[in-house]
C-alpha cells in the first residue's frame, strides 16, 4: 500500500548532525495520546448509568479497542517498517480521533454499537499503528541502549491516563454544572458531558500526534551513535548480531514463549487498571473508611499511570544492565507475591493498597516497555517492528481476558457500588495463577537457533534500500 510522497521514508532521513534526542518526543507525542485508552474508568460508570447497561457490556468497549491495537499491530507491523514512522503516526492519528468522533455520536444517540465502532473498532486501529510506529526507529537511533530507547517511548503509553484522568474530570465538569467527581457529593457525570468529552479528545489528540509525525526522522545509511562501536560491545548468551524475518519468528518456540509471558502480564494489570477507580472505593467500604478512600480514589488512577509510565522507563532502563530474562523473572515472580498480599491484606490499609497496585502497575508499564528489547535480543533489528506487532496479539487477547475475568467475577458477586474486598479475591488469585504460567514460560526462553537466521547479505538492508526494493 503506497503512501503519499510527504510521508514516505525518503523524506524523513535525517540529515548529518541531526540530534537523536529529538525522536523520543515524537514518539511521546503520540503515545502520550494513544494511552488515553488507561483513562477510561474515569467515566465507566456514568456511561454504564447513561445506557443503562452492565460493567461487562460497557467494558467490551476497551476489549474492542485493545483486541484491535493487536490485530491491527500484527497486519500493518511490515507496513510501519517498510512506510516508516512518519507515515505509520500519521495514519495512527487520523484512525485515533475519527474513533472519538464516532464513539461520540454513539455516546450522543444512545446507540451503544456506534461507540463500539468508534472507540473500540477505528480508534483500536489507531492505538495499533500509533503503538509500533516508532519502536524499529527508536531502536535503530539508540543502538547503545536500546531497553532505555524503546521505555522513554512507551512509558508515554502509561503516561497518557495521567494527563487525560484529570483532564477528562475537568471537561465533563465544564460540560455538565451538576457533576462532582469525589468526595461526600461525588455524582456521575451525563452522557452529553461525556459525548462533549469524546469530541473535544478527538481535535486535540489530533493536533498533538500530527506534531510527532511531522518532526520524526529516520537516521541515515550507515549512521551510528559517536563514540559507539558495535564490535566492542560484550557478546550476551541472550542476545544475538543475527537477524530473524517476522516470517521466521513467529515459528520459533521463543516467540510463543514471550507470547505467554506478555499475555500473562497484561491480562493480571488489566485486572487492577481496568477497575482501578471504584476498585480501592470497594476495597475499604466494609471498614468504615470508605470516605477516605473516595477522596483517594480521585488521584488514584492518577497514581497508577504515574508508577505504570515510571515503570516502562525505569525498569526498561534496567534491562540494560541486568538482562530481558532476569527483568522479567522481577516482572512476574515478585509480581505474583505482590497480588497474594493485595487479595489477603490489601484492605487493611489505604496507603498499603496503593503502594501495593502502584508497584504492580510498575511492572505491568516496564513488561511493555522491555518486550521490544528483548524481541531485539532474540531476533535482531532486521524485522524487530513487525516482530513486535505480532506478538501484540497476546495484547488482544489479555485485553479481552483480563476485563472479562474481573467484570464476570464482580457481576456474580453484587451491584457496582455495594461491592467490598472479598468479592475482588477470586478475581485477584485467578491473577496469581496467570502470572505463576507466564514465570515458567519466560525461565524456558533460551537464544534462538541458527537454522532460522537470516542470509547476512539478506539481513543487512538499511532503511532507504529497503523502501526502494519494497516499493
């Protein structure tokens, strides 16, 4: 599929001198737009009130999108390769903001199948595109260090909630006199108020990931960091100089194996995210101190997107030095124990319950952030963008699972709004054992093996011969 020439890869190569450190924030730019899709408790339960409908059917809305940004990530992953960034944020952008459009009118006319098109459908094609498009070029611009180039992107991702959670208070506020987001009088916002929202969202993440489209750059033939030299850097059992095509990867058993990992990984934060607003509200109904978890339930998702952006760099970040595989073992091992101690002592305190979601969360946002680098180590950067689509179907998939699981367990134990700790406990153990799976799959993980390596004259394309040959 051809793309106009203002967007083709071409175009975008950065001229000698040009600063890398400019890319990140193009990658923000969208990103930070995209992970608005962690911000949608905020308004969950008034769009429940305004269809008159249940948790689990409001829900699928988010299952939508994210099964979405999975399929569309694995059918365009070669398309973002060969087209580059440019072209990739700019579709991504158009996709995005047209779903908020619809959704809106959905929102607007009461007809729930329009915000499922709109927000789930268009717009989860935007968050695939928009999510892959600069992770092959942030990799190939910061060769040195690639778990800190891949977590400065993507923590945007975990960011976006941060940024859109107050903001989304604040304009179905200005929209709707009578809502109070928290506290004694805390009420639910109006379906119009949060119509108004999804149009207001659409123009301005519009405007914003247009800006990152329109500064990234592709660096030229041959370039490479000053003062780096690939041949000096020490040889790891775990990460190869060879290189695997998309095509062979997803034959390979390390493929599966990440496939799981990340699966397992996602589904259990989406367990916590996707319910976080109501969730610690829930959590300390029984004990009396629910007025004072109302009040910090209004910063709480806030707080979560601070520790799920923080962990994508951080804990990405440290990848570098301490390896994929044993970050992971972090990731799902202490993971695991941290969702024991949330089922079994999580109520006892407000502060421990939100220490305990934030680091969980932590290593949610740093299992995306570090699962480009490690697809690098195993595979090479021949195809590392489309290999990474591809393996964002276990996105999909855990977007489905992980709402489903806690909305069907919540929906057979009472009413949202009546709901107390010990209803959240199956759902929270179903968690353990997912992450117990998904330890095992990564400890299985072992470099890949040479009969699925890549001719090295075939492997070694830079980004302008490949565009001329694909096109």
């Amino acid at each position: 599929m051809a793309v106009p020439s203002f967007l083709a890869r071409e175009r975008i190569i950065a001229r000698p001198g040009f600063n890398r450190w400019l890319i990140p924030p193009a990658a923000l730019a969208v990103h930070l737009c995209i992970g608005q899709a962690y911000a949608t408790s905020v308004y969950k339960t008034a769009l429940v009130a305004d269809f008159e409908s249940s948790l689990t059917a409001i829900g699928i809305v988010f299952s939508i999108a994210i099964v979405m940004l999975g399929l569309s990530a694995a059918l365009f992953g070669t398309w973002v390769d060969r087209n580059g960034p440019r072209a990739a944020m700019f579709t991504s952008a158009c996709f995005w903001s047209l779903g908020f459009f619809v959704g809106s009118a959905g929102i607007a006319t009461d007809q729930l199948w329009l915000l499922y098109l709109g927000y789930g459908v268009i717009g989860g094609i935007g968050l695939g595109i928009g999510y892959i498009s600069p992770v092959s070029t942030l990799i190939k611009w910061f060769p040195d260090r690639p778990g800190l180039a891949t977590g400065m992107a993507i923590m945007g991702f975990g960011g976006g909630a941060l940024i859109a959670t107050p903001l989304s208070r604040q304009l179905m506020g200005w929209y709707d006199d009578a809502y109070v987001a928290s506290g004694p009088g805390a009420n639910l916002a109006s379906g119009d108020a949060v119509a108004k929202l999804f149009l207001t969202f659409g123009v301005v993440y519009l405007a914003f990931m247009m800006f990152g489209a329109f500064i990234v750059r592709v660096p030229a033939e041959g370039w490479k960091p000053a003062g780096f030299d690939p041949s000096t850097v020490k040889a790891k059992s775990m990460v190869t100089t060879n290189s695997v095509s998309a095509a062979n990867a997803i034959k390979t058993p390390q493929f599966w194996l990440l496939w799981i990992v990340l699966f397992c990984n996602v589904t259990a934060g989406i367990g916590i995210l996707e319910q976080a607003s109501p969730m610690i509200q829930d959590f300390f109904r029984e004990n009396g101190t629910s007025t004072v978890a109302a009040t910090a339930a209004a910063g709480f998702v806030g707080v979560l997107s601070l520790f799920n952006m923080g962990g994508r760099f951080v804990w990405s970040s440290t990848s570098d030095y301490i390896g994929r595989k044993p970050i992971y073992m972090v990731y799902l091992g202490v993971g695991l124990v941290l969702y024991v101690l949330l089922a079994t002592i999580g109520s006892s305190a407000t502060w421990l319950f939100v220490v305990l979601a934030a680091l969980i969360l932590s290593f949610y946002g740093g299992g995306f952030a570090t699962i480009p680098a490690y697809l690098r180590d195993l595979f090479g950067t021949y195809q590392v963008g489309a290999i990474h689509g591809r393996l964002l179907t276990a996105w999909a998939a855990a977007g489905v699972a992980g709402p489903l699981i806690v909305n069907r367990v919540l929906d057979t134990q009472g009413t949202p709004g009546q709901l107390v700790a010990s209803d959240y406990r199956p759902a929270l153990f179903i968690m353990v054992g997912l992450l117990a799976v998904g330890f095992v799959a990564n400890l299985l993980v072992k470099p890949v093996a040479a009969k699925w390596h890549e001719p090295k004259a075939d492997a070694i394309f830079t980004d302008t011969q490949e565009a001329k040959v694909t096109r």
